[in-house]
C-alpha cells in the first residue's frame, strides 16, 4: 500500500468523554501508561509515554508509580513486569500477542543451544520471557548490532528474526550469525516494488525501513532504524520528504509531531497492535487487568538477559558521547 498520510485526529465525544475518565483513573491509582508507536493515535493521547522498545523498557525500569498500564502487544508488557518486579503491569487486551515472538519457543531454543556450544545467544525482544531466560542477552531494533559487535564471541545465535540477524550480520562482518528462521509477516510483506514506486512517485524522498522488513527493502532504505529513530532521523536530516516502511501506526506519530515535513508509506497494519481501545484502557485501569505474570525463576533469568543488554548498551553509548 502507498499514500500520503495526513494526521487529524477528530475524537468523537464518546472517545473525548473515555479519554476524560482515563485521565482521572489513573491520578486515583497512581497510575503510568506506556506506549508503543505503532498503537492507534487515540491511546497516544492517553499515554504518559510514547516510543520503542527499548524506550518503553527503560521507563518501566525506572517508573516508581504503583500501576503500569502497558499499550502494546504482551511481550512488551512481560518485559515491563520482568524489569520492575515491584509494580502491577496490566495490559487492557491479554491477546495481543506478536507473531514474530510466536516462531520461537523455549523448548525449540534449548535444542539449537545444544547445537552450537560456543555461540552466545542474542534475542531479539520480541519473544517470550521464557526464551529471553534461554538467552544470554536480550537486544531491540535499535540496539542490535552494538550488542553483537561487544560480545566476545565469535559465534551468535540470534533469535527470533531473520530479517534483523541478516542486517547484523552485515553491519558486524567479523562474525558468523546463526539466524532463526522466525520473522515479522507485517514487515515480511513490504514490497521493494512497491517502494520503487513510491520512490518513482516521490524522488526526493529518503527512504526509512525498520529493521525487520527483508534485506531486498533493507538494500534500497537511505535509513534501517528502529520506530523511534524512524523520527529522529527523519527530524535531523536536511531532507523534507521521507517514504518510511514499516507498520501503520508510525506515520501517525511521524505526521503529528513533524508536521512540517512530508511522509509517504509502504505499510502494512499489525492487527495485534490495533487490540487496544480506550473502551479497554478505561477498563483496565478500573479493574486492573489483565496482570503479566511471570514465575520467578523465569523472571530472574530473563532478567539478567535484560541487565546484560542495559550494560552494553549503556557501556557503548557512553564511549561515544566521550569520544565525540
Ligand atoms: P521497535 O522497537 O523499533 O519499536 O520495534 C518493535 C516492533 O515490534 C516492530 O515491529
Ligand atoms: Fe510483532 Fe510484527 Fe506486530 Fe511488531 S509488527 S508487534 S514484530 S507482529
């Protein structure tokens, strides 16, 4: 699909009135809602915070409020729940789910583990928290290649996404990427075709993908980034017009909050992502459901996968910022 995106949003007075009783829900449970880019513009509206996973994994590290009302699909609201133990994480719709973290399971994981002895293994977040407990690291889509790049092993097994470990692999030549063959069917379906298009349409415009979308795609982007770099780059380059693909939801947080600068699309809906109304927000904030649960012996490991993923990560940008 190809268009223009425009943002309006024109609330009815049902969603203006829900948005009214959520605002005051969550003064009176003390009460933070997370939000993923690609939820509908509505629950941004709502939401004390809005961006990527990595993003959303840090607020719900840091946040000291007695509830996390988590907008996005469930393996980011176990993430929240793995990392800040102390606090009640609900998400308004419990099947929300993520196909990409379906393609792999804990069981299936431990057999390839057995298989390559000496391979660290790196896991892309969207997966389970029992996998992230198989895994001796966890990564995002913006953090990818700086994790694997300071491993000291040779040998990675990445998991769940294909299309991310081939763009590894790319950016960190000296190593052998042993990919799962999991990936995004939303991302999986974006079309070089019908970019070309767009582009043909649009020459001026920069090309922005995420890193989930295959490497045919990936070869053409003028950007590979995660949701919210998608806006970052879009924001500090020169450039006024940008064909960004990826899921839907993006060109909504890109248009409102670049209003000055143009973006066309070759996207595809995440349903999954599309589950989270603010009828179920209002609801989940009265009753506090549905609660992310998680045993312990599987939060603690796939805890220290996360702490491994902040030390690196933190590690590496700060040697930057010392060597700018
Ligand atoms: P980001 O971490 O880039 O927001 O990606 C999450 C995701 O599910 C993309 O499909
Ligand atoms: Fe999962 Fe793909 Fe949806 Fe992202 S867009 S949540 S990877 S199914």
């Amino acid at each position: 699909m190809v268009c223009y995106f425009s943002y309006a949003l024109n609330l009815t007075a049902i969603q203006k009135s829900l948005i009214k009783s959520i605002k005051r829900l969550k003064e009176e449970k003390r009460a933070v809602v997370l939000c993923h880019n690609y939820q509908r513009p509505e629950i941004h509206e709502i939401a004390d915070f809005v961006g990527d996973s990595l993003e959303l994994c840090k607020k719900a590290k840091e946040t000291d409020v007695e509830l996390i009302v988590f907008c996005g699909v469930y393996f980011m609201a176990e993430s929240a729940a793995i990392l800040n133990p102390g606090r009640k994480v609900v998400i308004p719709s419990k099947d929300a789910g993520c196909a990409l973290s379906d393609m792999i399971t804990a069981e299936a994981l431990r057999k390839e583990k057995a298989k390559h002895k000496g391979a660290a293994v790196v896991c892309y977040v969207n997966s389970s928290a029992e996998v992230k407990a198989e895994s001796d690291v966890c990564c995002t889509s913006s953090n990818a290649v700086e994790i694997v790049r300071a491993l000291p092993n040779k040998e990675i097994l990445f998991v769940p996404d294909k299309n991310l470990a081939k763009f590894v692999a790319k950016q960190v030549p000296g190593k052998k990427i042993i990919e799962w063959d999991g990936y995004c069917p939303i991302h999986q379906r974006l079309s070089v075709e019908y970019l070309l298009k767009a582009k043909a349409e649009h020459p001026n415009a920069k090309i922005i993908a995420h890193p989930e979308c295959t490497q045919e795609v990936l070869a053409i982007a003028d950007f590979v980034v995660s949701t919210s770099g998608m806006l970052k780059v879009a924001k500090e380059s020169d450039a006024q017009e940008f064909i960004c693909t990826t899921e839907c939801g993006m060109l909504s947080r890109l248009q409102r909050d670049l209003p000055q600068k143009k973006f066309f699309t070759v996207c595809s809906v995440c349903f999954d992502m599309k589950k989270i109304t603010l009828e179920a927000v209002e609801k989940s904030l009265r009753d506090e459901q549905y609660e992310v649960i998680i045993s312990p012996k599987v939060r603690e490991k796939a805890l220290a996968a996360f702490e491994k993923m902040f030390y690196i990560t933190d590690k590496m940008r700060a040697s930057v910022a010392t060597t700018c």
